[in-house]
C-alpha cells in the first residue's frame, strides 16, 4: 500500500508529459498550416506588391516547397533575409571593388588594392 502513490505519480506525471507533448505538437501543426495558408494567398499578389513588403515571387515558392508540417512563414522570412544581406554584401563589394579601380589624386589606382579612401566635403 505505501508503494501505490509513488507509483500513482509516476503514471500520471508521464501521462500529464504524453498530453502536454501531443497537444504541443497540434498546435504546431495547426499554426504551420493557417502560415501556409497566409503565405500561399501572397502568390495572388503582382509583382510590385511583392517587392513592396520585401519578397520575391520565387520566395514565396520556394517557401511553400517545404512538407505540409514545415511553417511556410518562417522559411519565407529566412529566404527574403538571406536575398536582402547578398544583395547588401554585392553591393559593399561592388563600392569596394570601385574604389580599389579608383585613381587617387588624379593619378592611376594603388597597387594590390590599397587605396586611400576620398575625403568627404564638409
């Protein structure tokens, strides 16, 4: 008889976890499909709208190829971040590479890419 309530708990500690855990992973299921569903309305969208809150047909796409338990909205998040930072990174090495090209004081471009930066006008 003293054995009984130790075991009891025990039991209903784990049962208490298995519906703590399933009910977790209904909700996930059911938020990652009202996302996909919110994503997927984006492909009506033209072109213009798109770029306005910061995507791309193409990322829209290619967020909603993942399974139907992956949240679509997060992947698009990731996908549009990762095309802004290389397009600024493309862009800093472009301003860079011009400025290694550029001469300084009128005369022909430093060698192995050391230059002196140009001073701005106050």
């Amino acid at each position: 008889m003293f054995r009984t309530k130790p075991l009891a708990a025990a039991i209903l500690a784990r049962l208490t976890g298995a519906i703590v855990g399933a009910t977790k992973a209904v909700v996930r299921a059911w938020v990652a499909h009202r996302n996909r569903r919110a994503v997927a309305q984006l492909l009506g969208y033209d072109e213009y709208m798109l770029r306005d809150i910061g995507v791309t047909r193409s990322d829209v796409e290619a967020s909603l190829s993942g399974g139907p338990l992956d949240d679509a909205s997060t992947r698009l998040g990731r996908l549009a971040r990762e095309r802004r930072e290389g397009g600024a990174a493309q862009r800093r090495e472009a301003i860079a590479e011009a400025r290694r090209a550029a001469p300084v004081d009128g005369g022909t471009p430093m060698a192995a890419g050391v230059m002196a930066l140009p001073r701005r006008a106050a």
